[in-house]
C-alpha cells in the first residue's frame, strides 16, 4: 500500500513538473525562438488603449494644437494587464528588429511604465529559460532540442526633462553606459518632440540609439521629425492613431 502511494505521489509529480516545463516553454518562446506573439495579446492590449486612454472631445494638446480626440496611454501602460501586454509585446519587438540593445529608455513620464516593464520582461523571459533547461536535464526531456539563445536582459533608463541641481546632477537615471546600443521609447507620439529629446540626451551621455518605438503614433508629423533627427535609426510604431479610433468605435468598445 504505501509503495503503490509512493508510485502514485511521484506519478503526480513528475506530471505536475512536466506540465511547469511546457507552460514555461511556451511562454519562453514568444521572446526566445522566434515565435510570434499571439494575435490576441496585441488586440487585447490595443482594445485596452480603445477603452482606458482614448477620449472623444475638444481637447488643447501638449504641442499647443487642439484635437477632438485625446490618447492618454498611461490610465493603459499603469493598468495591471495593460502594463504586462506592453512590455511583453515591446521587448518582442526590441528582441527582433533590435537584438543588440542593452538598455530601453525615454522621457520621463510617459515612458517610466513602458521602461519598466519591458525590463521586467526580460528579466522574467531569462528565468523562464533557466527554469526550462534546469526542469528539462532532470527529467530528461529535449536533450537533443536547442532552446535557443538565451534571452538578453534589457535595462531602463529615464531621461529627466531638466537636470536635477541637487545630488548628482543627473539627466539620465538608471542604466548610463557610454558606448551602449539602446532603444528610446514613448508612449504617444504626436510632433516627436519629447522623444527626440530623449534621443539626444541619450547621444550626449555616449550612448548609440539603434531604434526608436512608440507605442501609439498620432499621425501627425511626429514620424518625420524623429526620422529627421534619429537619421538612419529605425522608427517603429506598435499602433497608430487611426487603429485606436477603429477600435474605440468597435462594438465591443462603444
């Protein structure tokens, strides 16, 4: 009797362990082996954005202009689900077009979230890995599989819109390696203008910006202004304004 629980017991286990592996596995491979992210993830994330940031009105844009829509992304990049999606699906991207980056930053506040949490996925992308190759030699499953390269981690930096006249002195906060590939981010790009400053504080402190995301891009002379600074440097937008409004007025949404 207490062989056959004995059995029973391990029989459970090495179940439950096998079932941790394939779920970890399948999380792993979205950032590690080329896997695209599923459709769902980025409907979801962008169905988020329709409902929490987008707003229909007379609004006076930060630019000086006025709109009648309005896009804040942070009630979205500060949202539980909506905060995960956004790193998950932004270091996917950095991890394809731009393999190389250290560090992911831009101007504080839109992108403090989205910095954070792109790192936060990395770092969990690289644990998943670890736990998979450690799981997998116990039990001895995929011995002749490559898992992949093993997921780089991805650091933040913030760039203050000033400099602070007390302590440091610091523009840059966080990751600062003269010579270092990274990427600058931002929330909503409307004329570009707080992102071509993260750009060039990023180039002052020595850094090399390879690429250039935005999470939501206005359409409205944004994308040329940064193209115009950032020179041969990549631009890339996960959303434009046009599919935030599609969606709001999806019947889902409305």
């Amino acid at each position: 009797m207490l062989l056959q629980d004995s059995r029973n017991l391990r029989f459970v286990l090495l179940a439950s362990v096998s079932l941790h592996v394939e779920l970890a596995f399948i999380r792993l491979a979205f950032v590690t082996i080329g896997w695209t992210m599923p459709t769902n993830h980025r409907t979801a994330l962008l169905n988020l954005i329709a409902t929490h940031s987008f707003k229909l009105g007379d609004f006076q844009l930060a630019s000086g202009g006025r709109s009648d829509y309005y896009i804040d992304c942070r009630t979205t990049t500060l949202h539980a689900e909506g905060g995960r999606l956004a790193g998950l699906l932004l270091y996917e991207l950095i991890r394809e077009r731009f393999p190389e980056a250290e560090a992911v930053g831009g101007l504080t506040m839109g992108a403090d979230p989205l910095v954070s949490n792109i790192a936060s996925a990395s770092a969990w992308a690289a644990v998943d890995y670890t736990e998979i190759l450690e799981m997998a030699s116990v039990l001895e499953l995929g011995e002749n599989e490559d898992p992949g390269p093993v997921p780089s981690l991805v650091h933040g930096f913030l760039v203050r819109k000033v400099e602070k006249i007390h302590g440091t002195g610091r523009r840059i906060e966080g990751f600062l390696q003269p010579g270092a590939q990274v990427v600058i981010v931002d929330d909503v790009c409307t004329t570009g203008g707080s992102t071509i400053t993260a750009i060039e504080a990023a180039r002052e402190a020595g850094m090399i910006v390879t690429g250039v995301v935005c999470l939501v891009d206005r359409e409205q002379g944004g994308r040329v202004a940064i193209e115009a600074v950032a020179g041969s440097t990549p631009f890339v937008a996960l959303f434009t304004a046009s599919d935030v409004r599609a969606a709001h007025a999806a019947p889902d949404n409305a």
